[in-house]
C-alpha cells in the first residue's frame, strides 16, 4: 500500500503527539511519536513525513510506521532500550500516584471511623474524583481529535475540591497531564491545600462547622 504523504503542521512536545497536514489537502491527521519508530531526532513543525493513514472505524484517521524526510533511522537496538528506560520512568511515575492514592484513601476511612472527620468528607472526595477522572478523560478525548479541551483552571480547581485522587489516576491511566512541568507545580499546590483543608476538618472546629452545613 502506497504511503501518504505531508507536513507536521502541529506538535505538543510535552505531549508526544501532533497533528500531519496531508499534501491532498483532505483534514489533519493524528500522530503519536511512538508511530515514529527509532528516529535520529526529535519531529518538530515543519517536518515534511511520509506516513500509513490508518482509520478507526468511526471515520477517523491517524498515522502510523512514520518517517521524517532526511532524517535517519536509528540502529534497531538503540531505540528499544530507550522505550524501555522511558516505560520505567512512566511505571515508577504511576506506581508514586497509586500508592499516593492508596495511603490517602487509607487515611480518610480511619479518619472516618475514629470520628475525625464527618462520613460526609469520604464520601464528597470520592465524588469528587469521579468528577474529575471524567473531566481528564474528556479533555484527553478532546485533545487527540482536536475539540474544545477543558481549562486548566477547571482542571485544578477539582483537584482542590477534593478530586485530586482521581486527577492522579487519571493521569497514569491516560497519561494526560502527567509531564508539563507548569501544570503538575500548580496541582500539587492545589494538593497541598487541599489536605491542609483536611486537617483542618478534623479538628473540632472544623467537624463543628461541617455538620452545621450539612445539617
């Protein structure tokens, strides 16, 4: 089968992915660097590609076996050990966020049955994380088909009302958010606060004025 044919007319570095403007003019095609193979450098807008269009059943293209004119190959075993460092990296990095999740998870349910916090508390983050696992799944949605994406802002603001467990599997299931320097500052931040809000809670000030909103 013949190879199409265009330009990378986008790409989002911290990401690992872009967007292929084909020659024939149809519409944009998605592209992940894994789909580059070994190559000698990293893809940067401008690049002139040639790729495998691929479609997902739903009308959908994305590219596939893609290579960067004039740009070189890498020997076959270089790029296997340089996967294998990176899916140590992203292991170690979600394996952090789960055992984060689990102590907290942990926490809450004896703060809960020791009296400290009202059973209310455990069960607003657990919606809260629902929230805003779905949140990241449709802003990830979003991103790789080229739609409206959800803002940052929101993004945070979840995560400080309590959703910050589920932003973290979110971002080891998706890996989504997980690697833009800037943004992951911001959301430990809102973490932070957030667990400060927690302890304060468990004081009896905090229980006190807890119940009394929730009657």
């Amino acid at each position: 089968m013949n190879q199409a044919r265009g330009t990378l007319a986008r790409w989002i570095e911290e990401k690992g992915f872009g967007f292929i403007r084909p020659d024939d003019g149809d519409r944009d095609v998605f592209v992940h660097i894994r789909d580059f193979g070994g190559i000698s450098r990293k893809p940067k807008v401008g690049d002139v590609v040639r790729y495998q269009p691929l479609n997902d059943g739903a009308g959908k293209y994305r590219a596939a076996d893609v290579s960067i004119e004039g740009v070189s190959r890498l020997p076959s075993g270089r790029p296997a050990r340089l996967r294998s460092v990176s899916s140590d990296q992203k292991t170690s990095t979600g394996v952090g966020g789960i055992v984060t999740v689990t102590v907290f998870s942990a926490v809450i349910v004896g703060f809960t049955v020791l009296g400290k916090v009202p059973a209310v508390v455990a069960f607003i983050y657990l919606i809260s994380s629902c929230c805003t696992f779905i949140a990241y799944a449709f802003d990830k949605s979003a991103a790789m088909n080229r739609r409206w994406r959800t803002q940052e802002s929101t993004l945070h603001l979840l995560s400080m009302m309590g959703g910050w467990p589920g932003a973290l599997i979110a971002q080891k299931v998706f890996r989504h958010k997980s690697k833009k320097t800037e943004f992951l500052i911001i959301f430990w931040m809102t973490v932070a606060m957030n667990c400060g809000l927690l302890g304060w809670s468990a004081t009896e000030h905090g229980r006190s004025l807890i119940r009394a909103l929730v009657g």
